[in-house]
C-alpha cells in the first residue's frame, strides 16, 4: 500500500513537470520585443531662416515683407527631397491693418503652409508652424514743426544754398518753406525744409531749389526728390527768366509728383 501511494506522488510530480514545460511563460513588459517602435522625427526650427525687412520709414506707410533663406536651416542638406520640401514651405502674412499702413507696435503674425503628409514622410516636424512679430524702427514723423526741427534744418539749408554754386553765381535765399509729406494712412507729417533762391548766369536771374529731409532715414521718400531738385534749373529752357510766382509754381508742381506739398514760409 506504502508503495503505490509513492507511486501515485512520482507520477503527479511528472505530470506538473509536463504541464511546465508546454506551456510559454507570459510575455514580459519590459520585453523590448514586444513594444511598438516609435518613429524619431527631426525638429527644424524653420523660422530660423526668415528674416523681416521694414520699408519707409515713417510711421503710418510702414511695410514689411518676409524672405527665407533655406541654407541657414539646419539639416542634412545631402537629402534632395528634403531640401525640395523646405523650399515649397510657404509664408503667410496676417495683418489688422493694410500692408503699406503699418505703424510702430501693430502687430504681424506669419504662418507656414506646407504639406503635412510630405512632412510626415520624411520624418520631420517643425518646433514652431506661426511667429509673431511687432512692428518697430520706424520714424515716429513730426506731424507740426516746431522750433527744434527749425533749429535742425534751417542752417543746413542755408549752407546747402551757400555751396549750391560758385562763389561768382551769388547764390541768394528768396524764401524757405516746410514741406510736408503724407503717409499712406493720409495723415501730413513735416518731410523737410526747401529754399527757393536765385543765382546769376550769363547776366540772368535764376531759380533754384535745395531740399533738406527731416529724416535721414528716410531715404525712400527724398531720394528721388533730392534727383529731380539738384541741379534742376527752373527755368533752364528760358532766356528771358521767369517770375517768382512762375518759379515757386513750378516748384510745386515738382514736389507734388512725390507727394509733397509747401506748407508755411520759414520765418
């Protein structure tokens, strides 16, 4: 009896050793095998390669445009897809006012557009997809001359009258004006000071005008006016001379085309 009793033990211990080893252990979860790969995408901080530049420089005819410049990413820059890719990204432009209207502090607000799933396959993302940007550097113009604007222009415009021709020519200052300008939200600011003069040559009476801007930064109003002005004899097709009233005219006219305008005679 003691026997089969002990019999009966050995053959449960084979059993549990049979089931043992036919069935697999769970898997465990820390099993790297049995986790989900996660794909690695590369950040591009695209924004990194736009730069703003700001046109006019009075408040109130602000512009800003955007350019990018794809070399200044940082990437693989063997990878010709990707180089294409960045090259398609767009820029879009949000602004409250008109481009062209812009004044110190308003704000501007770019966007990329761009193809997600193109993005997606060649395993990038960007840090940043909008970026904005507050409007600053521009010239805050005097809207009303006063006298420290006297104090600054009049003694150019008399030197630049002085110098405007030899010493013989006896470059006189008939009259000095204001001038003004207008931005591009219509509102007048002072743009600089002119001087209407005369000069003698081969025995006649001339008129001339000099320009002095207010601004120097403000290269893209005068320039084209400070062209025309110097060296632009008044009444250079006449041999008679004309009249003060014929020259300031004339000089009128001649502003007006830039949109300026006289304002009230210096003193």
């Amino acid at each position: 009896m003691r026997h089969c009793f002990s019999l009966m033990l050995v053959l449960v211990f084979l059993l549990a050793c049979l089931n043992a080893c036919a069935t697999p252990p769970a898997p465990s979860h820390t099993d790297p095998s049995s986790s989900v790969p996660t794909t690695n995408l590369t950040e591009i901080d695209f924004f990194s390669c736009v730069s703003t530049v700001s046109y006019r420089a009075v408040s109130g005819s602000g512009y800003l445009g955007f350019s990018k410049k794809i070399s200044n990413l940082d990437y693989d820059k063997t990878n010709g897809d990707l180089t294409d890719f960045l090259e398609s990204v767009k820029l879009n432009v949000e602004m409250d006012v008109e481009n062209e209207h812009l004044h110190n502090g308003d704000v501007v607000t770019v966007s990329l557009e761009y193809s997600h799933s193109a993005a997606e396959a060649l395993g990038i993302t960007f840090t940043q997809v909008s970026k904005s940007y507050t409007v600053s550097g521009l010239v805050e113009a005097l809207r009303e001359y006063n006298q420290e604007a006297y104090d600054q222009l009049y003694p150019e415009l008399e030197r630049a009258v002085a110098t405007a021709y030899a010493e013989e020519c006896n470059p006189t200052m008939v009259q000095a004006y204001w001038l003004y300008g207008y931005d591009n939200c219509g509102d007048p600011y002072i743009a600089g000071m002119t001087a209407l003069f005369t000069y003698t040559s081969g025995g006649f009476t001339e008129y001339d005008l000099r320009v002095v801007p207010m601004y120097t930064e403000s290269q893209n109003l005068m320039e084209n006016i400070l062209k025309k002005v110097d060296h632009f004899w008044l009444n250079y097709e006449s041999q008679s001379g004309i009249t003060l009233e014929e020259a300031l005219a004339l000089a009128e006219d001649t502003f007006a085309v830039d949109g300026l305008c006289f304002a009230e005679k210096v003193n």
